[in-house]
C-alpha cells in the first residue's frame, strides 16, 4: 500500500464537502471511506498543517496532507487449524466454516479463530480490515456455519466490499424455524439496531437502526417447526435471527433469540455465496451442505412430525 504523503488543494467546487468524503472522491480505487475515516480520526490528515475536528467540512483553498501510518503490530498468531477450503487463487479464498469456529479474534481473544487459521495456510490477507480482521471482508457468526469468502489482496477486499455494500452479491441459508410458517414466500423489512433492553443482543427498532431485508421461501413444514429458504437483502449483525424472532418464528436452538434445545447452536446454515470475481469480472456462485447436526434434525423432525412440503 503506498504511504503518501498525498497532498490536495481544495477548489470552490469541493468547498463543503466532508473531508473523508473528498478523499474518497480523490482516490476512490485506492481507500475505502471508511479506512479514510479512520485516518482523519488518527490525525494521519492535516488541514492547513494541523489535526482537524472529526466532521471537517473543507474549505476553497485549504491543503490537505495525508500520510498512511506504519500497520501496527499484529497481536495475531497463524495456528495450525483444520478448516475446509472451498475455492482459492491468487485473490481470495472461499472457507466452508464450521459452526464452532469464531470468525475473527477480539480483545481478550485472539486465537483459535478462522483468521488465526488463515494466517497459517496462506501467509497474506489483506490488511484493509485491520489488524484483528485481515482479509475480513463480511462474517457470520459462531454457531453459524457455511460460506464465506476471504480477500487476500486490498484490491480484492475493496471490490469485494464495494459488492457487498452495494447488495450484488448472492447469499442464502437455510434455517429451521419454531412453529408453522404461514405464507410460501414473505418478506421482512424491518431495521435493526442494538437493543434497548438488552446491549449485547440486536432487535428490530425503529429509533436507532438501520435498514434490513429479509427474504424467505418455505421448504417444508412440520407440525411445529418449519424449514426455511432465506436470501439476505442487507447484512445487519444478527439479522436472519433478529428477523425470525420478530415475526414469531425463532430459529431452533438459538438460545439468544428465544428458541432452547434440540440443537445447541442455532439452526442456520449459510448454504450459497456469489459474487463477481475481483480480477476476471466473472461471476462465481458456490454451494455448501447442510452440516451433519443440522441435518440430523431436520431428519429427526421430519420423522417425528411431517406435514408435508409447500
């Protein structure tokens, strides 16, 4: 990545413009705005030779400076972790995670996770998601198992997060819900943010959100639970199961969201992920099985009480 500095003068025409938001329009193939955020908010970028306020608006004939600091240190280790590699080349790498596997450290934890495993294997991930996420460019949680895919270059991460935001890409899972799903095919479109009433779990609320969509197609149903198709519209933390919740229908085994026993994990299961490749513009989509326990009770509960398919 290169390191500056880079220098700009501001003309009339930007006058008024944020200052990350003129950066990213100066350098849009180079730095994501939120990675430009960051650098304002480290005092990486000067203003006239001095740290600006966080929300800078520039001015005509301001200069700026911007220099990209040292990377810090990782706290990270490689591990020698198993994990099951669906596709890779030079850019990326598709992992089939496993649901007991976190996908990438935090304080206080910073092993045995995904990107441990992957700093193992391949050495180089991109460094756009910082140092506790290389490579990270979208997650989904322990207790969720399936697809995702891995940048190892920053150009790859910043084409594959630019999809991301831009909600082309391709992502289904199959869940197992509580009760009997009413309609073949609905949609949810409720925002999500974090709960008020309690702050480590996420709920649908119409104050401090953001938007979420949700939809979904019955697979089958049974006399007391229902198997879910479900394609996700946004990327919200905890979304699918946020969603499910809301409307009556928690996924089994997800204690979090309402829903004890018969599975000690959430029945979620990641099963499709497409995307334009990076570099050769084409569009890749890739599969995932439903994972043994999963399956093992969507079986059990078909025995046990079939009702028949939608």
């Amino acid at each position: 990545m290169e390191k500056g500095p880079f220098r700009f003068k501001i003309e009339e025409a930007d006058a008024g413009k944020r200052l990350d938001k003129f950066l990213a329009e100066k350098m849009p193939e180079t730095f994501s705005r939120s990675f430009l955020q960051k650098l304002v908010a480290l005092g990486s970028v000067l203003v006239n030779g001095e740290i600006p306020k966080k929300h800078h608006k520039v001015n005509a004939g301001e200069s700026i400076e911007m220099r990209i600091p040292e990377p810090a240190e990782s706290p990270l280790r490689p591990e020698k972790i198993p994990i099951k590699i669906v596709y890779e080349d030079e850019q990326i790498i598709v992992v089939d995670k496993g649901a007991d596997m976190v996908v990438h450290p935090a304080p206080g934890n910073y092993s045995g996770t995904l990107v441990n495993a992957l700093l193992w294997h391949c050495k180089n991930l991109s460094g756009i998601g910082g140092v506790l996420k290389p490579g990270i460019v979208h997650r989904i949680d322990k207790g969720t198992s399936g697809l995702l895919v891995v940048a190892k270059t920053d150009a790859a991460h910043k084409s594959l997060a630019k999809q991301f935001k831009a909600k082309t890409t391709t992502r289904v899972y199959v869940a197992l819900v509580k009760g009997v799903v009413q309609f073949d095919n609905g949609i949810v479109e409720l925002p999500i943010g974090r709960s008020n009433r309690d702050r480590k779990k996420m709920a649908v609320n119409f104050a401090s959100s953001k938007e979420a969509v949700t939809k979904y197609k019955v697979l089958e149903r049974f006399r007391e639970h229902t198997l879910l198709e479900l394609v996700l519209g946004t990327g919200r933390t905890h979304q699918i199961r946020v969603h499910m919740e809301y409307i009556g229908h928690p996924l089994v085994g997800d204690e979090k969201y309402g829903s004890r026993g018969l599975l000690d994990r959430p029945a979620l299961h990641a099963k499709t992920l497409g995307f334009i490749h990076p570099v050769t513009k084409k569009y890749m989509e890739f599969t995932s099985k439903v994972p043994a326990d999963m399956k093992e009770l969507i079986d059990k509960v078909r025995g046990q009480e079939a009702k028949g398919k939608a």
